[in-house]
C-alpha cells in the first residue's frame, strides 16, 4: 500500500521523531512541505495521504483517482474538503486528544507568567536593582495569587475540561462556556459574553466555525475587566487581531497571551505583534516531544484501523 505523507516537517521539525512506525504501514514517501502546486502529483497513485496542514482540495482529490484514505496529523480538519471526500468514499481521520496535556500546560504557564511574573523579577535581578535593594524582600512589581480569581474557559472539549481540573487545583473559580450544556458539569455554565465578564482570565478552547469566528471582538472584549487576561490557544481565526491590538494599546484588558494567529506563520504587518502586553508563542503548545510522539501512534493506530476494516476517529 503506498503512503505519501506531504508535510512531515510540520511534525518532526527537529528530526527527534523515528519514521519507523509509518514505514511500517506501507511504501511510504516523506515530503518536507508542500506547495499547494505539487499535491496532486505527489500523491500521484497513493492510496494513502497523511497531511497536517497541505490542502487536500477537491481538484487534488479529482486528480488522485487512487486515493481512499486521507489521515490528519491534527484534531482540525479544516484543510480538507470533506463534502468532497465524502462523495468519493475516502476516509478522512484525525487525532483527536492528542494535545490534551500540553496545550494545558501551556495555558498555565501564561497564567503563572502573569501573576507570578518569574521572567520580570528575573531581569530586575540580572540588572542589579536587588542588590541595591534596601530590604531582604523587593517586589516592586504587582503580584498575584491564583486561588479566588475566576478561570472563565470558552469550549469544554477535552482540552477545555483538562484546563478546569488544574485551575481547580489552583482554586480558582470556574466558569464554563460552551455550545452544548455539558452533563454533570461541576462549574457553572453561562453564555459567552457573562464567562467573559467575569473572568479574570479567559481562555478560548472552541473549534474555528462560523459561530466562532471573530468571537474575540471589540464588543467582547468591552465587557471584560480591565485586569482580566485573554488566552488563545484554539484559533486563529477566533480572535479580530486589530480589535483585541487596540483593546491592548488603549488599557481596555490588562494582557492577552496568543499561541495561534490568524496567519501562520506570523506576517510581519499583524496587528498583534507590537501591541501592549501581548505575548506570542509560535503555534508551540502541542508541540512537546512526548505529545508529537503520541500524535504519530495515534495516526499510525487510525491507518491500521482503517486497513482492518474497522476505522477510528472519522470525520466523514
């Protein structure tokens, strides 16, 4: 069975990951990237594409009349037509839950960065200012603790629900937003905008729909405190780059932490690049070598499944 993997870059950027277990499945061809121009030929006869971000566009499907299987190496699913690959009986399967840990992890280390501040007490004491200290103690910057701030978490996926275990942990408060009522939800459940006015930290953890888009907007953020904190880590495309740069500029909200941007990679003009308080991590937190190792079992285990007859994790 041939297998064409178009964008395995996208996974083992650092070469950390063995290729054995794809190899494995099949006659397997690895692609660093490719260009939306070479897809079609790429694939060629392949029964198999296992993608992340390639588009996977009707017109490709049109010119692989081989191919049957189409396997994510992502939860989202958004760079395949899947109207189309429906049609055409291919299989289409991603990896859900993958990232559950990590992407949390990722959220509480913007949460502590804020109220803890570890990075700027750091370079106050780099430049001297302790030792010029005349007290034991110097915190001349504000600090905070977590227990009794509210954790307002939009999307209670598994991520979403991971999010809330360790902001219970910290005691902290939780408010819980989400599309459809969650059964046995300990939190309390609310609309959008009341989690929002109530958070001291919002975080976003909602797939990318049409619901969803540009749900982080002037509106929204005018209803937040002006100590409250924004975190995405879903989406893009969930936030209005310029209306949350301006809400940043202007005091509107005191920080926003961004792991996603609306055009990956960064372009040099976003709004969000030199706005006040906001920090960017590169699309990092899925990223941790144990998570990228559990994302290519799980795309391996869904081939074998699909092989068996007996396919997991289909979108279609």
């Amino acid at each position: 069975m041939k297998i064409v993997i178009t964008d395995w870059s996208t996974v083992n950027f650092s070469g950390d990951i063995p290729e054995e277990k794809l190899r494995k499945l099949g006659e397997t061809d690895f692609y660093p990237l490719t260009n939306p121009e070479e897809t079609a030929s790429r694939i060629g006869d392949a029964e198999i594409v296992l993608c992340n971000k390639t588009l996977i566009t009707r017109e490709v499907m049109d010119s692989c009349s081989n191919l049957k299987y189409i396997g994510l190496f992502a939860t989202g699913y958004n760079n395949v037509d899947i109207e189309a690959a429906t049609e055409k009986g291919i299989t289409v399967c991603n990896a859900g839950q993958y990232s559950t840990n990590a992407v949390a992890q990722q959220v509480f280390a913007y949460i502590l960065d804020h109220f803890s501040r570890i990075r700027d007490y750091d370079s106050l004491v780099k430049n001297g200012e302790w030792e010029r200290s005349s007290t034991f103690s110097y915190f001349p910057l504000p600090i905070g603790e977590l227990a009794g701030k509210t954790l307002s978490i939009v999307g209670y996926g598994s991520i979403g629900k991971r999010v809330a275990e360790l902001g219970n942990a910290f005691e902290m408060n939780i408010v819980v937003s989400t599309r459809t009522a969650p059964e046995g939800c300990p939190y309390e459940v609310t609309d959008v905008e009341t989690a929002a006015e109530k958070a001291d930290v919002l975080t976003f953890h909602c797939p990318l729909t049409e619901r969803t888009k540009g749900i982080v907007n002037k509106g929204l953020l005018g209803r937040m405190k002006k100590t409250a904190v924004l975190i995405n880590t879903a989406r893009g495309g969930i936030a209005d780059e310029k209306a949350l740069a301006e809400a940043l500029n202007s005091g509107v909200i005191s920080a926003a932490y961004a792991d996603v941007l609306e055009k990956e990679p960064m372009s040099p003009d976003t709004p969000l690049k030199n706005a006040v308080n906001c920090y960017i991590t590169p699309h990092t937190a899925w990223a941790a070598l144990e998570t990228r190792q559990r994302l290519v079992d799980i795309v391996c285990e869904n081939v074998m499944a699909w092989q068996n007859g007996t396919p997991t994790n289909k979108v279609n």
